[in-house]
C-alpha cells in the first residue's frame, strides 16, 4: 500500500473528524478535497480494492433514496457497503466516503461500493470507479442554472457510459423505462446487459401530461411524444407517433400498486425471477420509483426476493426525505424537494392527509439548490393552498416563497414570513395544535439548515451518530 | 369592457423552460382580487389566432428545440395575427426565448438564422459566452420616477437594439441584453421583450399593473385600476434586490 494514499486517507479521516466537530453540514466535500489534495488517484486506488466491486446510483430525483434502499438491502443479504451518504455525491464526497470506510492503509473495510453520483460527475466517476452496475433513476429539469440544458447533460451521460462498456464489456445498466431521455441512455452501445425498472399499474396515471414537463421529443426523430398515461412529470407509457420507437418493457415493473398516503405504498413486483410483494414504507409514486430501482439493482447483483423483501420493509426513512421528527408534543415530517416534479409529488402526497394543513416552506438559492428560484413559479402550490391551514414561509428566499403562496391563493395576512430559519421553526411550531403535524416542505440547503436547528433544539441527534448506531 | 379581460398565453407546453408561467398567474390573480372578470386561453402549435380577442398575449422562454418548433408555426401560422395585435395596441410580455422570437431574426452559433416576426427592432446572436445570474434593473415608472425591478437572466443569445426600439430599463447588476451596453429587455408602444425570469411580474407588480392599465385602456381610455395591496410583493423585491447586489452574477462560462 502506498504511502502517498496511506497519508491521503489519514488525512481525510483528519478533515471529517474536524468537519464533525465544527459542526459542519454533512453534505460537506472538505474532508474529500483533502484526500484528493494528497493523492489524486485515491478514488480509484479504493474503489479497486473493494472486493464485490462498485455500484452507481445517478440521476435529478431519487439517488439518496434509492441508495439508501439498496444499502438496506445489501446489509440484509450481510454486505458491508461502502456508502456516501448525506448525499455528498460529487467526486470529493465519494472520495471521502471511501476514505471513512477504509483504515488507515487505505484498504475498505466493507466490501462492495455504493455511491450516488451527481449527474454531471457521472462521467468522471465512472471513469474512477469502474463499477460492475450503474443505476439511473430519471433526469428532471433540476437547477438549469448549474447544468444548462438537459439533452446535452443525457448525451453526456450516454457517453459516459459507453466508455464504460468499452472498458468492461459486462457492466450492468440499469435505466427508468419510464422517463425517455434516461431509457435511451444506454444506446451508445457496447453493454450486453440494459435492464429497465417501471411501472406498469396505471390506476394512479392521469391522461395527458403535466404542464412542468420536459423531455418530451422522441430521442430517435424528435418529433413530440405521445404518452398515454402519465405518472408524474413526465414519466409515464410514451411513443413515437412518428417513428415508432416506445417505451421499453420494464424487467422490474410495478405490476400491482397499492398507494397509501404518508405510509406508503404496497407493490407487487414482477421480475425475472418471479412475482414478489414489497412494502414501500415512503409516500408517492416516486418512491415507488426508488424502490423499483433498488429491488432491480439488488436483484441484477444475485440478491434474491425474499432478502430484497426484508430488506425494503426495514428500510426507514433518508436523511431530511420524509423524516418524521417528534418536537414539543407535535410531529414534524421533514420532505426535501429540489424542483417542480418532485414538489408536486410532495403536494399531492401531503394533501391526501386531509384537513387543513400545518405548513413549514423553507426555500434556498445556494448553489446545490439552484440560484434561480424561478421553478417555484412551476409547482402547483394552489393544490398545497387549498389544504393549507397555516402557512410559514422561511429561508434565504422566505419572500419569494411567502409571495408564492399568496398566488396560490392563501390570503396574506395568514402567511408568515420569518427569514430566520429557527425562529421560523419555533412559530410553526407553537402554530401547530398538540398532537398535531407539521408538514416541513424544504429545498436542499435548506433541510440541512433545518436540521441543524432541530438539532439544537434536541429533536434529532447529529446525522452521523444516527448513522453508527444502525 | 363588454367581455372579460383576455389573455393569450402562447405555447405554454413548449415555451416554459423556467416558472414564466408565474407571470401569468399574477396578471389573473390581480384582476381577481379586483373583481375584474379576466381569462386565460392557452393557443398552442398550429392553431390559430383572432388577434381582436385578446388583451395581452404571454410567451416565455424554451430550450433550444422548443423554440425552433415555435418559430416555424409563428412563421407559417400567427405571426400575421400578431403583427396584427401589436400595431393595435395589445399588450405583449415575452420573455427570454419568446422576446427573441419577437424581434427580426436570432443567429444561432453554429451559423442559422431564424427569423422573428418583427415585432421588435432587435436581434440576437447565439454566443458562446452565457449570461446567468440576479439581475436589477432600474426604469422610468409610468409617473416619471425610477422604479426597480428584479430579476433572474440565463441567456446564451445577446440581443441587440435597433434604432427604433427603445429598452425595457437599465441594467444596475447583471448583463442585460448583450453584456456591453448596459440595457436590458426591449420594449415597444404595449409590447414588452426581457431576459427576467424570477418570475418577473410577480415581484415587479408595478409591470403587471401597467399591462393591466394598458389593456383596459384601449377599450376604455378613462378605466383606473383599484390599487392593492402589496406588500409582500414590495418586501420580496426589496429582499431579492439586497441578494442581488450582495451577490455578483454566477459569471460568464462557456457552453
């Protein structure tokens, strides 16, 4: 073992213990610049180490979920994944997640790597990491401000991928059926094996396409995409009424779903090795989704449906996604969303609770949230102000998001806007009858913010203690 | 007014790459917290258009394919309809891709031009440089006072004026227009073109009014507006101004 990469990692184990005690965010990349600063080629100095090899998890909505529920599974089927979680998914944050989960020498102490890459570091980190599977969950119209436009960010991707194919002929893929631009991914060629996941069950499609909507040409011709369900967004069953070219059939598909508000859900998952049930325990069909892809990949890695099961229905909520925190008698559930599709699943979700709602809306404009905050202008929040009970607007764009609301539809004078984020958190919470639930509806940042302050307040325990103690 | 107040809004499906649509949800929301009867037609491809039947017409912005589609059916199908409205006073908001669409023709950089309907004296070239950022601009309000307004651009096409068109307001943080000569957006007699997304009106309600005003007022050239109250719109603008100012723009980067 090197030196140079036995020093990396030291000091990368150095940087997060130090991040740690700062305080700083867990999405944090320092810990991994370091690392990196010492040796540039400890990503795939550690990747190749690990035994079972690496899966990637990419996409806009869904990797930290899908992820974390494949981590689940893993553990049950008595893997050690190595796992950067909290979302730190740049090649820094992988990069520290691997030094944390080696010892000193570098070598990993698990043994099959699991990481959620951005989008556009997938490239890159499939260059590093070699893996033997990659997952892509959807591709949304998420923080245009970073990535500029969607289709060459897909061609990208596509051509991440096959260099991948070139370099190991028997990499996995597995791609959402469902969404057009990710399901075509794979085309570029070389890959024996493109696998997809989706859903097949129409009883919670609608006709027609929501207005937010994106990718919508045909890949193949460009002609305008016909979908005869949608699901949300715009995933759903498309064709080409041009050329032809359809939706693929889904390996993994949802063939019987059963929705159940902030539960969950109930699926019955047909595969390749036969019909299974799995229990869902995140709302919307989103989440469906994720656990669709964290079923398929498991399955695709030799896992075998009883494990999967058991794995899935212990799987309990990720960082700040519909984390449900007790605070001075009430009950907060946390839901991050980062873009229109994803909020709008939330509304729907939320609003199936009934009564009038108790409402935390913490919106950002860093840079991992996106600079523009335009995209709100695109979620339904009208749905959200017809179920709305009270309203407190928070964050670093509390204005745009309490004006946002008054547009929706709730009057003004019941919108309150507290820049400060634990002040915020303290009203909503003296707003909401004992007993009773606050919906906290946040942007990326901005759940970290708050999680912070519910920290202090004593609700939740750090996130990486959360972390050791499973 | 005999009928309710109008609006067109043009490709919503295609042309809203960024919460534009914000902007029509604020011009409706205004004339219904006025007891102002109002309705919003959504006119899409091929379809096509009486250009008496409506107030103000709303077009935003759109990736790089969307807009090429809309230029050719405003081409083949309404661009006579709205050349039309626009010689008679209706309003026009458009936004990014929509504002180049109407002005004499964009320059794409990898060398085609696709023509405008010429509503505008503008035209935008297609350049490796793009504009992305908070901007503020700053503009003659309808008593003579400056008033400000506040935005988000994210823009390749630099857009430049001709002789006869004058700028929606002066750029105080941001690019503007074409990055070199400190103006942003274009407007001419009822027809506004912008970079500002945000979206823009919604902060900007002093824009929305004037629109309003202006639409009743070819029906009715003593209607008023009963004023509301805005406040939260006012903060917001105030609290996006102060980030904007305390944030440079994300920069110049190439495509």
């Amino acid at each position: 073992m090197s030196l140079r990469l036995t020093a990396s990692v030291a000091a990368g184990k150095a940087a997060t213990a130090l991040s740690r005690r700062l305080g700083a965010g867990a999405g944090s990349n320092f810990p991994g610049r370091v690392v990196l600063g010492i040796e540039p080629r400890a990503l795939q100095r550690m990747a190749a180490e690990l035994p079972r090899g690496n899966v990637v998890v990419s996409g806009t909505n869904g990797k930290t979920t899908t992820s974390n529920m494949l981590a689940a599974i893993l553990r049950e089927a008595g893997l050690h994944p190595v796992h950067n979680r909290a979302g730190a998914n740049l090649l820094s944050g992988i990069t520290a997640a691997l030094a944390q989960g080696s010892d000193l020498r570098g070598r990993p102490r698990g043994d099959i790597g699991l990481f959620e890459v951005d989008e556009a570091t997938l490239p890159a980190a499939l260059e590093r990491l070699q893996p033997r599977l990659v997952v892509v969950t959807n591709l949304f119209r998420d923080q245009l401000d970073r990535y500029g436009e969607l289709e060459s960010l897909g061609r990208k991707m596509s051509r991440g991928i096959a260099e991948l194919a070139g370099r190991r002929t028997d990499a996995l893929l597995l791609l959402n059926a469902d969404d057009p631009l990710v399901a075509t991914l794979g085309e570029e060629g070389g890959l024996s094996g493109v696998s997809f996941f989706g859903i097949e069950h129409e009883g919670y499609g609608t006709r027609g396409l929501e207005h937010a909507s994106d990718s919508t040409h045909c890949r193949v011709c460009g002609a305008l995409l016909h979908y005869s369900t949608t699901f949300f967004g715009h995933m759903g069953k498309y064709a080409c009424p041009n050329c032809g070219a359809a939706r693929p059939r889904p390996d993994f598909a949802a063939s019987s779903l059963q929705m159940r508000g902030v539960e969950g859900s109930s699926v019955t998952v047909a595969s390749p090795l036969g019909s299974f049930e799995i229990e869902v325990r995140v709302p919307g069909l989103y989440n469906v989704h994720n656990a669709l892809a964290a079923a398929g990949a498991a399955a695709l890695l030799g896992i075998e449906p009883a494990i999967i099961q058991r794995g899935l229905s212990g799987f309990s909520t990720a960082f700040g996604r519909s984390e449900r925190i007790q605070a001075r008698g009430r009950e907060i559930v946390l839901v991050l969303s980062k873009n229109p599709a994803g909020f709008n699943e939330v509304i729907r979700t939320v609003s199936e609770a009934g009564g009038k709602l108790r409402l935390l809306l913490a919106l950002n404009d860093l840079i991992a949230d996106g600079r523009d905050i335009s995209w709100i202008w695109d979620v339904d929040f009208e749905n959200l102000a017809a179920v709305a009970g009270s309203v407190t607007a928070t964050g670093l764009r509390a204005w745009d998001m309490g004006l946002r609301m008054k547009y929706a539809g709730t009057p003004a004078g019941e919108i309150r806007v507290i820049e400060d984020m634990g002040e915020a958190l303290d009203q909503a919470l003296e707003d909401t009858e004992p007993q009773g639930t606050l919906f906290a509806l946040t942007t990326y940042t901005a759940t970290l913010k708050l999680r912070d302050e519910m920290l202090r307040r004593g609700f939740v325990k750090p996130f990486w203690r959360e972390e050791a103690a499973r | 007014m005999s009928r309710p107040l109008t609006i067109c809004h043009l490709y919503p499906e295609l042309m809203n790459i960024y919460g534009d649509r914000g902007n029509v949800i604020t011009l409706r929301r205004r004339c219904e917290w006025r007891g102002m009867p109002v309705e919003v037609h959504e006119v899409s491809l091929r379809q096509r258009i009486d250009p008496d039947q409506y107030d103000i017409f709303f077009l935003g912005g759109g990736q790089d394919r969307e807009q090429v589609l809309v230029c050719q059916d405003l081409l083949e199908v309404k661009g006579e309809a709205l050349r039309s409205a626009a010689a008679s006073g209706a309003c026009f908001l458009t936004v990014c891709g929509g504002y180049q669409l109407l002005g004499r023709y964009f320059l794409t950089y990898t060398g085609e031009t696709l023509p405008g309907i010429e509503i505008f004296d503008a035209w935008t070239e297609g350049a490796q440089e793009r504009f992305i950022g908070n901007m503020v601009i700053e503009v003659t309000g309808p008593s003579g006072a400056p008033l400000r307004g506040v935005g988000f651009e994210n823009h390749s096409g630099h857009t430049y004026l001709g002789e006869t068109a004058r700028p929606l307001g002066r750029v105080v943080t941001g690019y503007g227009n074409n990055g070199v000569d400190g103006m942003e957006g274009c407007r001419v007699g009822n027809a506004i073109g912008t970079y500002l997304h945000g979206s823009l009106l919604p902060k900007n309600p002093w824009l929305a009014d004037e629109l309003l005003l202006a639409a009743l007022r070819r029906h009715d050239a003593g209607a008023t507006l009963a004023p509301l109250d805005d406040f939260m719109e006012e903060h917001a603008r105030d609290a996006a101004i102060a980030r904007s100012l305390g944030h440079k723009g994300i920069g110049r980067r190439n495509r």
